[in-house]
C-alpha cells in the first residue's frame, strides 16, 4: 500500500476562528481504500472508500462525536481537498481540509 508518511494538512473550521496549517499526517490510498491519520490529543484515524475514481467518503470514531468526511484529488496531483463533520452532543463542528500527498515510501 503506497504510503505518504510526510504528508501536511490545513484545516479550517467555519464554526471557530481556529486553523491547523501544516498539520503532520499519514496517507495511505490502495486499491479504492484511504486511511489518513493524525495527532490530535492522541492518534486519530479516518478511513473509507474510493465512490468513483479520485472521490472518497471517509468516517471516523475518533473524534468528539461521530465523524465523516470527503476527499478528492485530480489525477497526477499531489493534493486532497474536502469537507469534514463532527457531530458531538448540542452541536456540529464542521469546515475544510486539504492535504498536501509527500515522503512516499516504496511498498
């Protein structure tokens, strides 16, 4: 599985005047299945599959509350981009994110 082990993300919230910029994470895509894992108060991990070439609907239960997301990169680019969601009790955290694909290691 092609791992990007290097990679960055900028997140930003449409709920908060926070962003993440340069956010260490790994990706991993392989045969329509990504997983894109971070640090945030301990290991966060949302994975999911590929809906048609280069879109992907991803879920997580590492967050405050349960989590999906999208991704979507154009063939030949380097980068992710999509939206986010956290459902947690009496509110919705939502927003942006784009990773930037870098260190990929050999299978």
């Amino acid at each position: 599985m092609p791992v990007w082990s290097e990679s960055t993300m900028d997140v930003v919230y449409y709920t908060a005047d926070v962003a993440w910029d340069n956010q260490p994470c790994v990706v991993r895509i392989d045969g329509g299945v990504i997983v894109v894992e971070y640090q945030n108060e301990g290991l966060v991990t949302y994975s999911g599959t590929e809906l048609a070439p280069g879109h992907f609907l991803l879920h997580s239960d590492d967050e405050d509350g349960p989590a999906s997301a999208s991704l979507h990169i154009t063939p030949g680019h380097l980068v992710l981009e999509g939206s986010w969601q956290v459902i947690v009790p009496g509110q919705l955290r939502r927003g942006l994110w784009k990773i930037f694909l870098q260190g990929l290691q050999a299978p």
